[in-house]
C-alpha cells in the first residue's frame, strides 16, 4: 500500500510517498519558505498560500518524475488536515482531494501534531506504548500521554505562547533572523554564563502547564535597559533565555514521566531540533526511561510525518473489523472531524 503525504499547514511545502508493509520511504521532498517570510521577521500566511499553490503540483510532479513513480501506485493521499494557517491548509487540502478524485482514491485527513507526534514510531526501534510525548513546535506546547491503545491524554500544555514562538518572538527582539529557534541556538552555544537569569514561569506549580510569555517579556525588559545591544549581549541572553525556557520543560516532562511511570519518552516537533534541549531531558530523565527523537529533519515540517501518519490510521483501520451501531450519535459530535 503506497500513500502520498503532503504537508501545508504553515511555511513548508512537502510530500513524502510511503509504502507498507515495511514502511520503506519512496520519495521526499520539501520546499521551504524561509527566505520568503525573512524578509518580515515571521511568516505571512496570505503569502505562504500563494507560494503553497506555485509549488506543491510541480514538487509532486519532479519528485514522481526523478523517482521513477507512477502515480497508479498510490493507495491513498494524507493531508495535514490542521491544525495550522487556514489558507496554506486549504491549498494542500485542495490539491490532495483534486489528485485523490482524479485517481478515485481516498483522502486522509491527518492531525498535524499527531503526525508530528507519531514520527519516531517509524524509528528501527520504536518507543512502546505507553509512553509520554513532549511535543514542542511554532504553534503547540503539549505533554501528552499516549496509552496502550493509542489513544491521547493532554497532561500539560502551554498557557500562552508555544515554546517554538517564544524562541522567535526572542529572537525578533534581538534583530535575529526568522525562524528564531535555530538562531537563538547558535548564539547560545557561544556563551558559558547565564548572565540574565531569567524567571521561570510556573516551574514550580503542581500542574504539568508550562508558560512562557512572562519569560518573552522579561527578555524585552532586558533589551530595553541595555544602551544598545552588542552582539556579546545577543549572546548571553539567547543563552539566558535558552537555559529558562529549556529548565521549565525539563521539569514539567520529568515530573509527567515520575508521574506515570513510564519507560520511553517521545519529544518531536520543530523545537525537537534543539540540541541544547535533547542533551538536558538526557541528562535529567532517570536512567531506565529511553529517549525518542526523530532526525532533525524530521523534526520540522515535513511530508513523510504526514504520510506515516495516514499508513498508521489506514492500518489501524483495517484491524478493526468491528460493525457498530450507535443508537445515539449527536451531529454535533462530527464537527471535530470535519
Ligand atoms: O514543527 P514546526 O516545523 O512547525 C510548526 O508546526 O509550528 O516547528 C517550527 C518551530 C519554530 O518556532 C522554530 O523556531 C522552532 O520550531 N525550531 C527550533 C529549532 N529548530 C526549529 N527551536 C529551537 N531550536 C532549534 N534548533
Ligand atoms: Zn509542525
């Protein structure tokens, strides 16, 4: 069974054809609009649709091309569904379903941090449910447990700004490039001391939320009291920064982990890159608890996420052969799945 996966829902085009039983990626290409959204400090999504619809047909196209795939293989398309930029979403979401009914094949709607969240399952040695996901992106900040039967549980999330928005709001304040999360990381690894010591919001409270717009404000505070910022200031507060905003995760993740008792932890999305992050949840994780990271490129937005995840739910699907039959069904309930 092959699927194409595509992926639109903010500043990346990309598509991924995967193929079952064994998973084996076909091809994978992404288009990214970094140097597009540069030049106003964060991404404009009227310009990110547009640029969505100039790229996707002719990225699936080469890709199928170079990769000698014909279309008739296809099986099914997944498409991140949301959440996400409406506009650059219904790009993706229309030229899925256009190719989906041109060859009468099935769409898949897929979640976007699900794909996200269930990237290093496709791993050699994937993490055993149940497990812990910390899932850290531009848009989400979630702690999320995943029991036996796959089914989530929201045990912590972000209050306010995600944790990948608060790297680039950071990173605006201190005239870095966009997107910030890289940026920021580059110039803390230069600095030894955290010279700023920034607060910590929430770190200490019982509940497994995070915040994280206190700490962007403090960093602002901090700029405005400095005459003009030098680049060893850029340094030292991407560092403090860093330091803050990573110690609140650690402890909240450390605290879910003790909390149910689990022996894998599964860390994806964009922020997943940071390597800062990774080697602190490796050092604070107690010894029997085996860490999942999905390669950095896989970290990001990307095509093959989507198309895993859309395999995973087909599979699923086709194990349950059950027939059901609900006496009470509210319309309302098929509002979450349009
Ligand atoms: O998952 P993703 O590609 O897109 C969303 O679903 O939002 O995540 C993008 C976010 C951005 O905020 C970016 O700054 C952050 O991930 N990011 C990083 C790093 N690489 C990407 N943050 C910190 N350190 C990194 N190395
Ligand atoms: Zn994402």
């Amino acid at each position: 069974m092959a699927i194409l996966g595509i992926e639109t829902s903010c500043d990346e085009t990309a598509i991924a054809v995967i193929d079952s039983p064994n998973k084996k990626v076909l091809c994978e290409a992404l288009f990214s609009q970094i140097d597009l959204h540069n030049l106003y400090g964060g991404v404009v999504p009227e310009l990110a649709a547009r640029d969505h619809i100039s790229r996707l047909v002719p990225l699936i196209k080469n890709e199928f091309e170079k990769n000698d795939l014909s279309f008739e293989i296809l099986d099914a398309i997944a498409v991140s569904k949301g959440p996400g930029l409406r506009g650059p979403l219904l790009v993706g979401n229309t030229i899925a379903n256009s190719i989906a009914y041109a060859l009468k094949i099935p769409v898949i709607n897929v979640h976007h941090m699900e794909a996200h969240l269930l990237m290093p399952l496709l791993d050699a040695n994937p993490p055993s449910m149940p497990f812990v996901s910390l899932l850290v992106s531009g848009g989400h900040t979630l702690i999320v447990k995943v029991d036996e039967g796959g089914r989530y549980t929201i045990m912590g999330e972000t209050k306010d700004d995600a944790l990948g928005e608060a790297f680039d709001k950071t990173a605006k304040l201190l005239n870095l490039g966009y997107p910030g999360g890289p940026e920021i990381e580059k110039l803390a690894k230069l600095s030894q001391i955290d010279r700023f010591r920034f607060p910590r919001p929430m770190i200490n409270s019982d509940c497994l939320n995070l915040s994280f717009s206190g700490l962007k404000t403090a960093v602002l505070y901090a700029v405005q009291k400095l005459d003009a910022l030098s680049d060893e200031d850029k340094i030292e507060i991407s560092n403090s920064f860093q330091n803050a905003a990573v110690d609140c995760i650690v402890s909240k993740v450390l605290k879910a982990s003790i909390q149910e008792n689990i022996s894998d932890l599964v860390v994806s999305g964009g922020v997943a890159a940071n390597e800062f992050l990774r080697c602190s949840l490796a050092d604070a994780m107690p010894s029997n608890v085996k860490l999942h990271f999905p390669d950095l490129k896989h970290c990001t937005d990307n095509g093959l996420m989507v198309a895993h995840a859309g395999l995973m739910k087909i599979e699923n699907s086709e194990k349950n052969y059950n027939i059901e039959a609900r006496a009470r069904w509210s319309l309302e309930e098929n509002n979450n799945a349009r």
